[in-house]
C-alpha cells in the first residue's frame, strides 16, 4: 500500500514503483484527509487531480486504486480516535500543526485495516511523519512493514511537495535557501562537526539570510525525535519554514544523505 493525498507527482512516483517492484499487488490510496489538517490551513485549496494521478497510477502499474470519500472514511458519528504521546507527537511538527499527527495516525490505521497490507511506503521527506507511522505499525501490532523511501528533489535541489504549486516563481527561488543550508550543515558535519547546536544554527543563519520565516530547525535522533546534543551519523536535520504563506519542511539524515544541491546550484 502507498497511502497519498494524491497530486501525484514524482516523489510519489518513487515510492509506487518502489512498491510494485517490491510486491505482486499495489494498491495507492489517494485521500485528502481533513482530519490532519488544522482549521486555518490549506484542505480547501489544496491542489485535487484526480484524472492525472489515475493516468500516473495505470502507467506505473499500480493494481488498484482506492479513492474513499470523507464519509466513507469518516462516519459522521463516529467517537474514536487516536493520540501520539512522547516527543514525536510534541515537539516540532507536531508542536506546530496541533492535532495534525493525531489526525495522519487515525487515517493510517483507518487505511491499514482496510487494506491489510503486507507492507506501506511512506517518503522520508515527511521525516516526523514516518518515525510515528513506525511506531504506530508496531503499537497496534499490525503486522505491517513499514518502508521508507529516500526524499525525492527537483534538480534544483527542492523537495518536490504537492504544496510546491503555490509558489510563485520568485518565491521558488528564495525556496532555494532550504536545501542549500542543509548542503552546509551536512558539508560541516561531514568535515567533523558534532554540536548539534552549531549545526542548527549554520542552517538558521542562512534561512535568516534567504528572508525566509523560520518555525524550527532541530537535530534530532531518528527514532522518538528528541533533541541530539551531540550529533552522530543517522540523526536527522529537520526544518519548517515558509516562504509567504507557503510552509515547507525538510530533512537530510548525517551520514547519510549526499548534499541535497541540484546540478548545478
Ligand atoms: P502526501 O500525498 O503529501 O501525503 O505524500 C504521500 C507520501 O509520499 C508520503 O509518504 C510522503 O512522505 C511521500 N512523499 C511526498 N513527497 C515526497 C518526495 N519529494 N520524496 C519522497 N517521498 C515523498
């Protein structure tokens, strides 16, 4: 199974043919789920296209499609949900987008028990997302294996983001500061920096620069998301920002990721 909101694009298209090169049936879920998103953000608008993603999915061989409705996957009376406790559902993302994580780990499950997969891809661009989407699977003892793909980028060096549509060409080019402060701070580390707090503040100095609006930049350990001191190959670099009323986030994991710059840049 690969779970989507859908305005598929190519970071999508990694994790499907990732999957159906990795299993005998694939099914892509494709559900804008009102539930992770907070009241003043983007569900309204956010961009829904449906005929190009089934065309994607055909092409790439996908088996099935499931496409529910609000009220199929959301009863009007229903009482049950879920809550992520520890640092993964209270800091950072999940401090930022209060009730988002809850919201993403009901839908999973919701979309897990539907399905009953052997195994669900998730992008590791949405980092937090994934370290709770791990525990979850193991929590409610799923029994489902949980793959996480590499971030997909545009040769630019940008994420590619369903929510990159918004922005205008100018804003696309200050966007730019994002992978290319955490280029430097994955360069330092790489040359042997290890406080966690000067790594983060490399990544800071240039987001400041570029004019973009910082929420967070944190090193984190991979697993519950909890601040690292001292940062040690697998921790992660995760950041928010935005860029006019557009939010993006990102992520480069030390030791692991190569520097996320574009040909070029
Ligand atoms: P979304 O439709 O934004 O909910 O994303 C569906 C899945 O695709 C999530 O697991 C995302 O992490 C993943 N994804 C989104 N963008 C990318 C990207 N640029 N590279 C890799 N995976 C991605």
């Amino acid at each position: 199974m690969v779970p989507t909101m859908g305005a598929l694009h190519a970071g999508h298209r990694s994790l499907i043919d990732r999957a159906v090169a990795e299993n005998e049936r694939v099914v892509v879920t494709i559900f804008v789920n009102p539930a992770q998103f907070g009241p003043h953000e983007d569900f309204a608008r956010y961009p829904r296209t449906l005929d190009a993603d089934l065309a994607m999915l055909a092409a790439a061989g996908v088996h099935a499609a499931f496409v529910p409705s609000v009220e199929t996957m959301y009863p009007p009376d229903g009482v049950t949900g879920l809550s992520i406790s520890g640092p993964l559902g209270e800091r950072l993302e999940a401090a930022s987008r209060p009730g988002h994580f809850n919201g993403v780990a009901l839908v999973v499950t919701k979309l897990l028990v539907a399905g009953i997969p052997d195994r669900a891809y998730f992008g590791q661009k949405d980092a937090q997302q994934c370290a709770i989407v791990r525990h979850l699977a193991r929590d409610l003892n799923t029994g489902v294996e949980i793959v996480v793909c590499p971030t997909v980028r545009d040769p630019d060096g940008l994420a590619i983001s369903s929510r990159n549509v918004y922005l205008s060409a100018a804003e696309r080019a200050r966007a730019l500061a994002i992978p290319s402060s955490l280029a430097l701070a994955l360069a330092r580390f790489d040359a042997g920096e290890r406080d966690a707090t000067s790594l983060a503040t490399i990544v800071r100095s240039h987001l400041d620069k570029a004019g973009l609006d910082i929420d967070y930049v944190a090193v984190v350990k991979a697993d519950d998301f909890s601040e690292a001191e001292t940062a040690a190959p697998t921790n992660q670099i995760v950041l928010a920002a935005r860029i006019g009323s557009t939010r993006l986030i990102d992520v480069v994991r030390l030791g692991v990721d190569t520097a996320p710059v574009g040909r070029g840049v």
